[in-house]
C-alpha cells in the first residue's frame, strides 16, 4: 500500500506583482531620506513623473522596514482643536439666517 504524505511536494506561486528592481528601491530609499517631509503618496507621484510604477503600500512599506517612518503632520490645529471652543461662531460664520 501507497500512502502519500501530506505536504511532501512543493508548492510555487503563480501570481501576485513582480518584485521591485533593486534600482527603484535605492531610489525610494535615497528620497524618503533626503526629504523627510515627503510621505509615500508625494514619493508614488514623483517615481510617476520619471514612468515607475509602485503602489503606495509597497512604497510604505519599504520605508518603515528600513527605520523611515511616516512623514510629520502640519502643525495647525486639529479638527477636534478648531471646532470646539466656538460652535456657534462657526454656525455664525457659515451663514445662518439671523432673526431680526
């Protein structure tokens, strides 16, 4: 009797995108540190100006597995901040009709 087991051939992928060449990494790498304000939408628009392709996603990816983190915040408020202390001059503001 044959008894076949359970995982004893290999299994090879068929699919999926093709890795990113070593140059466009370098490149994403060399820019995410020479401009840390840059995040990785400004980085996706900047390789598509010069006709590479890579999603934002790998392009986050990359930079946070080599020590880049994301790219810093504006310094304004934040919606929460501008919003709470005067709803009513907001509602003033946008044009509610006044009782006369």
């Amino acid at each position: 009797m044959v008894v076949r087991r359970k995982g004893s051939f290999r299994r090879t992928s068929f699919g999926g995108r093709p890795p990113i060449a070593d140059k466009v990494r370098e490149l994403i790498l060399r820019m995410g540190r020479e401009n840390p304000r840059w995040g990785c939408l400004r980085i996706q628009g900047e390789l598509a100006k010069l006709g590479v392709r890579v999603s934002a996603t790998k392009i986050r990816t990359l930079l946070r597995a080599n020590g880049l983190g994301p790219a810093p915040r504006c310094g304004g408020p934040t919606w929460g901040e501008f919003c709470g202390p005067s709803p009513r001059g907001i509602l003033a503001f946008a044009g509610t009709p006044k009782v006369i």
